[in-house]
C-alpha cells in the first residue's frame, strides 16, 4: 500500500475512532521533519508520522520532532504493522474506549 493511501484512510479511521477529532496534515516544507498528522481532540493532541512499512526510512529530523512532541503528549511512527498498536496508545491518551 502507498503511504498517501494509508495516511487517507488512517485519516477517516481516526476521525471515525475520535468523533469530532480534528485531523491536520502538516507541511514538511516548513519544518523538516515535523510528523504527518496533528490529531486534536477533547483537551489533548497527538502527532503521528505515516510510513508505508515499519522498515521505512526516516527523513532527517523525523526522530527528533516525534521524540520531542512524545515528550510534550504524544507522537508516534505508525504504520499499517503497528496501526493498531498506536490506535490502541492514542484511545488510552484520549479516553475513548475501542471496540475489539
């Protein structure tokens, strides 16, 4: 799967998951490295960086910006091996119960 498909569908997943999420992409030309994805939601916030396997790449800074906003809330790599995993992390951050 492209990683633009998994961003898209990851997008109405979490907005599905999170009803009245606010879900924006975020635009690497302005900051180098900054996460895909800014999720709002209730009082919190998350960021989440797409990749298309969890053998990816990284872009230089990418490390750096999900270490820094884990630290300030919550950031993560996600993509379709461990999409669940994060999904899971994101409802304990968020409060919101999933269904199995």
């Amino acid at each position: 799967m492209l990683e633009s498909k998994f961003q898209s569908e990851l997008i109405k997943e979490l907005k599905n998951i999170f009803p009245g999420c606010i879900v924006m992409k975020n635009d690497s030309s302005y900051i180098q490295g900054i996460p895909d994805l800014l999720v709002l939601y209730s009082d919190k916030w998350a960021t989440l960086e797409c990749k298309k396997t969890l053998n990816s790449s990284h872009q230089p800074n990418q490390d750096y910006y999900v270490g820094l906003m884990n630290d300030m809330s919550f950031s993560r790599f996600i993509c379709p091996e461990n999409k669940e995993e994060v999904l899971n992390a994101l409802a304990k951050l968020f409060k919101v119960k999933r269904e199995a």
